[in-house]
C-alpha cells in the first residue's frame, strides 16, 4: 500500500476528492491531512473519511515537528493541494521528489507570490486570455518553480467572471489530480 499525506489550509475541496478517489483503493491510501488552520473545512473533510489530522503553526513547519510527525508516517507522497504556505526545504529534502503541488494556472504564467486562488483567476479574467488551465509540479525552494508533471488547460472564452474561472478550474483538478498522484506513485 502506497501512502500519501495531504497538506491544506482552507476549503480542501481538492483534498476531499482525493480522499474519495482512493477511499476505497487497496493501493493507495490517504494517511493523514495537515493543515496550518485549525478552522480550516478540510478537517471536516478528513473526518468524515476517518482519515487523521494534524494541525500546525508556522514555527512547527519551521521546525522538526512537522518533519517529525512525518517521518512517523513514511508517506510515498505528500501532496499539497492548497496549501497557501512556503513549504520548507528542510522537509523537501528528507523526501525528495516526493513532494507535489497543485497551482490553478498554466505556469510559469500566474506563479510566483501573491499568485494563489481567486488573486490568480482575477488576473486571468482581467487579461482577457483565452484559456488557463492547471499545473502539478514538483515543489522545490522556490514558489512555483519546480519540475512540471502535468498540465491541462481549458477554455475560459465564456467565462464572465473569476467565480465562473475558478469553477473550471476545480473541475479541471478533480478529473486530472487523482489520475497523476495514482501515476506517480505507479512509477
Ligand atoms: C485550488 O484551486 C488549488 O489549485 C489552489 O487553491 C485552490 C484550493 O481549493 N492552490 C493554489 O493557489 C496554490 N498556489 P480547495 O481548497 O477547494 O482544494
């Protein structure tokens, strides 16, 4: 059995649906889900698959209690999905190439600071493009910067607002994240 942890800090509607895409799979399992917001809804989430939590402050994943809760779990993966903080290297680099990210936008287009959810689909909607899409990518020391897995856009000509974006987009993550996170760890 393969195991992942998810890490997230708000919604966890990503989170959710990875959680019941393997819910019933004797190849993957979901072993827990961390999250810097204790009143974040992906907690909720998490309960309602029985799967367990851990809830953090910043100084925790700036020091060896996050690392540590981990390495008790041995995850094959640990995938953020929505996760708003800088994930730190010293974590990256007791798993390497072991941790993924979910970004709602075709990088390197929309990355950076500053650029997560609804600030990214503004920005999109703003500029008038055609289509954005999703990317998942390897995280390392900079902010949306790591290797490229995977990437899908969609068209966003009939979209008239950021809400209507964001809505594509999720559908977007729930069909495509699954399927990679269970290709990676098939590798
Ligand atoms: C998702 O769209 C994810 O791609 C994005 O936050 C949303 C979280 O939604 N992540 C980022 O912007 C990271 N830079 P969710 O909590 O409902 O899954």
């Amino acid at each position: 059995m393969k195991k992942i942890v998810l890490f997230a800090s708000g919604n966890g509607s990503n989170a959710e649906n990875i959680m019941a895409y393997f819910d019933t799979s004797n190849a993957v399992s979901v072993v827990g889900v961390f999250s810097n917001n204790s009143e974040a809804k992906v907690i909720e989430r998490a309960k309602k698959f029985k799967v367990s939590t851990f809830i953090f402050n910043k100084l925790a994943l700036s020091d060896d209690t996050v690392l540590n809760q981990l390495k008790q779990l041995q995850p094959d993966l640990i995938v953020l999905a929505g996760f708003l903080l800088k994930f730190p290297m010293h974590i990256i680099n007791e798993f390497p190439n072991k941790v993924i990210n979910i970004h709602p936008a075709l990088l390197p287009n929309y990355g950076g600071k500053g650029m997560y959810g609804m600030h990214i689909h503004n920005a999109v909607l703003e500029n008038n493009e055609p289509e954005t899409g999703i990317t998942i990518h390897y995280v390392n020391e900079k902010y949306d910067e790591g290797k490229i897995i995977f990437q899908k856009s969609v068209s966003i000509i009939d979209c008239k607002s950021a809400d209507e974006i964001a809505e594509k987009i999720h559908d977007l993550e729930f069909e495509c994240f699954p399927k990679v996170i269970f290709d990676l760890l098939s590798e």
